[in-house]
C-alpha cells in the first residue's frame, strides 16, 4: 500500500469497471486494491489491466 492512498476495490467487473479502472488509475492518491466478480475471468482481466488482487469473493475482498 502507498503510503496515505485511498484503497479501492471493485465489487462487480462489468463494462464499466474499464472506466472505473482508467478514471482511478489516474490519480496517484488512489491505489486500486483488487477486484471480484461472481465471473472470476472478469475479476482476472480487470487486475491483469489494472492491478491489485483477484479475490475470489466479497468475503474474501472484505475481510482484506
């Protein structure tokens, strides 16, 4: 984590969860945690394309 960033995560990785990804990417604050999606291959491309973690669940997302 960098120090002071605001941890995001991205509950649900439909189409626009690209937009989200490019919108908090931009800003050095924000630091993208990971996402999940009942679809794991979603959740898969949207961390390969943005970073942070594939959780497996909200469970799992939320207990992080």
């Amino acid at each position: 984590m960098r120090n002071g960033a605001l941890r995001v995560a991205v509950v649900g990785c439909g189409n626009i969860s690209g937009p989200y990804g490019e919108t908090l990417g931009a800003y050095p604050a924000i630091e993208i945690a990971g996402a999940t999606d009942v679809d794991r291959a979603l959740s898969a491309e949207f961390v390969e394309r943005f970073g942070g973690i594939d959780y497996s669940s909200l469970d799992e997302l939320l207990g992080d």
